[in-house]
C-alpha cells in the first residue's frame, strides 16, 4: 500500500479554502481516480509543537493506493484538470510526497 501526501504549507498570507478543497476537490479527486483510489483522508492544521505556533501545513490530503503504478495509471490522465483546480481553493503551492505505508 502507498501513501501520496499532498501537503500545503501554512506561510503568512496562505489562504486556503477547506470547505471547497472537500467538497469540490477531493470529490472530484475520487471520481476521476475510481476504484484505483482505497481510502482518503483530509487534515486541517491546528498549530505547531510550542502551544500558539502555527501549524507548518494549512492543510494535508492524503490518497491510497495498491501500488505507485496503479497511482500512476489513475493520476496521469487526469493529472491537468486535478492540477488546474488549485488555484480555486488556495494560493499555496502544494508538496507532494510517495510514502509506503509499514503500520
């Protein structure tokens, strides 16, 4: 199992619209990656370690998938319109991360 992390860093002046990023985005994420995608899930950053810092990411999605190719497969035809849709919900540019899932 893979973990692809797309995380949106939290800086002064990051807007970000969660409530479109849910409802908007990831559903249309989920439509266009089909039974490919296993499970997602979306996180709202609250703070840092030390109590009132800001939370280094604004926001984290976070997809599941059997395998990097069968992500691959899924993506790569969509990948310009689920792109193209950032900008509607922040003005952060995001980071992307792969991970193997162990636990």
């Amino acid at each position: 199992m893979i973990k692809v992390s797309v995380l949106y860093p939290n800086s002064p002046g990051a807007s970000f619209d969660m409530a479109y990023y849910v409802d908007g985005h990831m559903r249309m994420v989920r439509d266009k990656m089909g039974a490919a995608l296993k499970g997602m899930n979306v996180e709202g950053g609250l703070s840092g370690v030390e109590p009132g810092s800001p939370a280094a990411y604004i926001a984290m999605g976070h997809l599941l998938f059997d395998s990097v190719e069968a992500f691959q497969a899924a993506f790569g035809p969509h990948a310009a319109s689920i792109m193209s849709d950032i900008p509607n919900y922040t003005n952060t540019q995001p980071t992307v991360q792969i991970s193997q899932v162990k636990l």
